[in-house]
C-alpha cells in the first residue's frame, strides 16, 4: 500500500470517527431538546430574590477608552469616592465583563473610586486582530488602565477568575508597584496554574478527552466559530443550564442571576474563547508570587467551584501564608454573583482592617 493510500485511509476513518461523534451528539441534542425545555420552564418558575433585579443597569462618573499595546480598545467605567482612600480596581473573568462586580460596584458605591473595565475580547472591548490572547498581554492592558485612571496614588486590586490572574500576570511583569501603589488585593475563585487537570465536576473517563480536545478548539477558525456560535444562540435553554450547573453551588440558584451570568457568557464569540484557551491551559505562576506577598491578600473561592476547585485557592494560600482565606459554603465560580452578601462583608472587614493600619 502507497503512502497515499494509507494516507486517505487515515482520513477516511477520522471523517468516519467525526461523522460518528457529530451524529450521536445530534441524537443527543434531539432526545434531550424536550427534557432540557421542561427543565428550565420549572427552574425559572421558582421563586426567585432577584427577578426585579436590574443586572447590568449602573450610574458612572467618567467613561473613557483605554488602548492597550496591542492595540486593543478597552472600555472603561470610574465610579468616583473620597479623593483621600485607595481606589478599587476591578478585574473581571473568562466569558464575562465588568457587570460580573455588580453587587461589589453597588456595595462599595460611595465609600470607595472604582473603576471597572472589559478584558479584550469581553463585553464591549475590542478585539485581538489576529493571533492568540495572552495572560501576558492581559497584565500589561491592566498596567495601562491603572496608567490612565489611576496615575497616582493607591489601589486596590480585585480580580476574579481570570482577572485573578491577570493580577498575577501585572504582579510578574511589573514587581515595584507592589511596594509603593497597590496597597491589597482580593482574589476570588482563581488559580496560578495546573488548569489543566482541571475535571469540571465531570467522570473521570469523560475529562480524560479534554487535553486532546485542546488543539482541535484552539484552531477552530472563524468559520467554523460562526457555526458554533449559531449554535449555541439556537440553544439557549441548554446553555442556562450549563451556566447553572457549571457557575453555581447551590442547588436552586437564582433564575434572574443564572440568567445574567449565561448572557454574558453568550456574549464572548467562540473565536474569542478558541483564542483564550491556551493561555488558561498553560498558566503557571504559582513560583512568581513573590510580589503579593508584599501586600496584605484576601482570597475567597466557593467550596463548589468546579472550574478553579478550592484546592487552587488553597494552593495560593500555601504560597501566600499571610493571605487570609474565605471558603464560601455552597458556592460555584461566580460566588461573588451568587453568595454577594457574604463576599461583600468579608470584602469589607478586609478592606477596613487593612486600609486603617
């Protein structure tokens, strides 16, 4: 047989393992349409603390655009405070925007500056023209937002998830503001690394196929993003509830916030996500945390985050022994979203603890 012939051969049976996949994955979206349906019409009929809630629906002092050097167009919102403390600085995470702070932005309001922005790629930034994202460049647009809304004087740094670790990322490119700007740092449901053991609350046999899923999604081009992403709006039911299963701890989340937390989710294009994927994958700075060390640090994660498991907060904390540590009891990734209260008091007595000294 020709080295051609075993060419098309080889061809010819992964068209066939992919034909395989995608027809099963079509049977199984057909049998489920119906159960998914019912599912979300119960859930969203349960009684729900927030269904008044106007998510996404804040006042602003200054709104400005901040170009990142790569070239990136960063939408940025201040909230003003007393000119005589530090101002808070948020950083949102994977899949979602600034509204990600919205019980934060409405606790703090009044009592600190804050500012918020949009990641590249998220909400209503722009995007990478072409290429991968990386943590690196993600450190240097925070450096570039402090640049610009913060040129003097102290911060703070509150970042979730990926914003956590564009902290990480600012912290390793930049070590001096560590000791003369930023005077804490909250990081809540993060990691410095090892994402890729991550299992997402799945079977073991099933999170096995993850690692060689990884090339085939970070090479995903923009026609066929298009197609997923069609797909994807064409689901919606399926989608929330992924959102809730994946985002949250407790049983019976809030509909209106399971609902807040899958529209920005659905807002971040699948092209933008394919183009994320691996630097998430391939973080690792858990041994360059030198600098927060610095800083007092407070870390809150959920004890139901199957995303950044509790076990990579802990390891932060390992590194970090002065850091203070809240796990959060029933909670999933978007804890600050789903336990807000709780989250906000102990934002709160850390930030008065430390601030005052």
């Amino acid at each position: 047989m020709t080295d051609v012939e075993v060419a098309k051969g080889s061809r010819r049976r992964t068209a066939g393992i992919i034909g395989a996949i995608v027809g099963l994955a079509a049977a199984g979206v057909a049998a489920g349409v119906a159960t998914e349906r019912y599912l979300v019409s119960r859930s969203k009929k349960a009684e729900d603390p927030y269904a008044d809630e106007e998510f996404g629906v804040w006042d602003f002092d200054e709104e400005l655009t901040v170009t990142s050097d790569d070239g990136i167009d960063l939408h940025v919102e201040v909230v003003d405070g007393p000119d005589d403390g530090p101002t808070l600085v948020f950083v949102h995470g994977f899949c979602l925007d600034m509204g990600t702070f919205h019980f934060q932005r409405k606790a703090f309001e009044g009592k600190y500056r804050m500012v918020f922005y949009d990641q590249p790629g998220h909400g209503r930034s722009g995007r990478l023209a072409k290429g991968e994202y990386s943590l690196d460049a993600l450190g240097a647009g925070l450096r570039a937002v402090l640049q610009a809304t913060v040129p003097i004087g102290q911060v703070v740094l509150v970042g979730h998830s990926m914003g956590g670790m564009t902290i990480m990322a600012l912290a390793e490119q930049v070590p001096e503001l560590f000791e003369n700007r930023v005077e804490a740092c909250v990081l809540i449901s993060t990691s410095a690394g090892k994402l890729d053991t991550v299992n997402f609350g799945l079977p073991e046999i099933v999170a096995r196929f993850r690692r060689p899923l990884m090339p085939i999604v970070g090479f995903a081009g923009p026609i066929s993003s298009a197609v997923v992403d069609r797909a994807r709006k064409a689901s919606t039911d399926l989608a929330w509830l992924l959102t809730r299963r994946y985002g949250f701890g407790t049983q019976r989340p809030s509909p209106a916030l399971v609902s807040y937390v899958e529209k920005m989710n659905s807002t971040t294009s699948t092209d933008v996500i394919a183009r994320y994927l691996r630097t998430l994958y391939t973080h690792a700075r858990l041994l360059v945390l030198g600098p927060l060390r610095r800083v007092p640090v407070l870390l809150v994660c959920g004890d139901r985050d199957v995303l950044t498991p509790i076990a990579h907060t802990r390891e932060i904390a390992s590194v970090l022994p002065e850091a203070e540590l809240v796990e959060v009891a029933d909670g999933g990734h978007v804890v600050l979203l789903e336990h807000a209260e709780e989250v906000n008091d102990a934002m709160d007595t850390f930030l008065t603890k430390v601030l005052d000294q």
